[in-house]
C-alpha cells in the first residue's frame, strides 16, 4: 500500500468523524452507530493491511539474510565455485575440502530445517538457492564424502531434497547434474 492510499484512508476516517460530530444531533444514536461501525471496520481493515505488508518485509528481509550469509561465507563461496566450475565445464568432479563441504550442506541444513518448519517455502527460495542447493546434492564428490557417508547429520536436507526437486521438476527448471540424483 502506497503513500497516497494511508492518506485516503486517513481522510476518509477523518470525514465520516465529522459526519457523526455534525449528524448526531440532527439524526440521533443510530446514524451514530452505523458511522462508528464503518469506521471501526475501515480501521480493523488498514491495519490488517499493515500487518500483512510488515509480515511480507520481514520475510523479504529474512531471505535476504540468508542469501548474505550464503555468499559472505568463504568456505560456502569456495564450494560453490569449485562445483560452478565442474558443472559449467562438464568435467568430472573435482575433489573439495571437507572443510567447505561442511560448511556448505550445514548452510543448506538450517535452510531447510526453516522450510520444514514453514518458516519459509521453497517458492520463496528457489531463485535464489535452488540452483546452489542441487549442485551440491548432486555433486558426487560430495555426495561420496558427507551426503551419503554421514546422511545423519543432513536429515533435513535429505527430507526436503525429493520435495525441492519435484518442484523445479514441476515448474521445467534446470537441475545441475541431473545423472546423480540421489534415489
């Protein structure tokens, strides 16, 4: 709702105020109490707008956040670009650190504990993570070194990995390496 609309609102308040101040002498208590309902209506009705649109700008900001800390992280910066670089060059997979291998799936581990929880859905993230998220699931080495080797650790990440990847499936989107999907 933009700036314009608050003050429509606002003036139309203000007047049905100065309808009930002039009409209530003149028409009595029941013009009162129809003019006091609709603004009580039209009041309940701008702050529920309010708090939709302060709820969407939290969850804006919280993605945003996520993303922040996705490419501020230099372990997670180092994986991804060593995976970037295999699939882009359709070469074989190149050996990575345990260390940024970690780091990465435990990014990608609290993510998706916040998409289980509906804190955030996967429409929400998938421009930004979902192309991230399946290069790495279905990256071998790192499927060979923690995936599949410490599948424990990573049990939300294998419970959410069938649902994101029926969704881009669904919507036709690309995913990387798509020969090792995990079964």
């Amino acid at each position: 709702m933009n700036k314009n609309s608050y003050l429509l609102i606002i003036a139309v308040i203000l007047m049905i105020v100065m309808l009930l101040n002039i009409l209530t002498p003149i028409m009595g208590s029941e013009i009162t109490s129809i003019l006091t309902s609709i603004t009580t209506i039209t009041g309940i009705f701008s702050v529920f707008i309010e708090m939709k649109r302060s709820a969407d700008i939290a969850e804006c900001e919280f993605i945003y956040y996520l993303q922040k800390q996705f490419d501020d992280n230099p372990s997670i910066q180092a994986c991804y670009k060593i995976m970037d670089d295999d699939y882009a060059d359709e070469k074989e997979p190149s050996d990575i650190k345990r260390k940024e291998i970690v780091a990465y799936l435990t990014f990608f581990e609290m993510t998706c504990n916040l998409l289980l929880k509906n804190v955030i859905q996967i429409d929400d993230i998938d421009a930004l993570f979902g192309y991230p998220f399946f290069l790495a699931m279905n990256h071998k080495t790192i499927q060979d070194k923690e995936l599949i080797k410490y599948k424990q650790y990573y049990q939300n990440i294998h419970t959410v990995y069938p649902k994101w990847l029926k969704y881009r499936e669904n919507k036709g989107y690309e995913i990387p390496n798509k020969d090792n999907i995990i079964k």
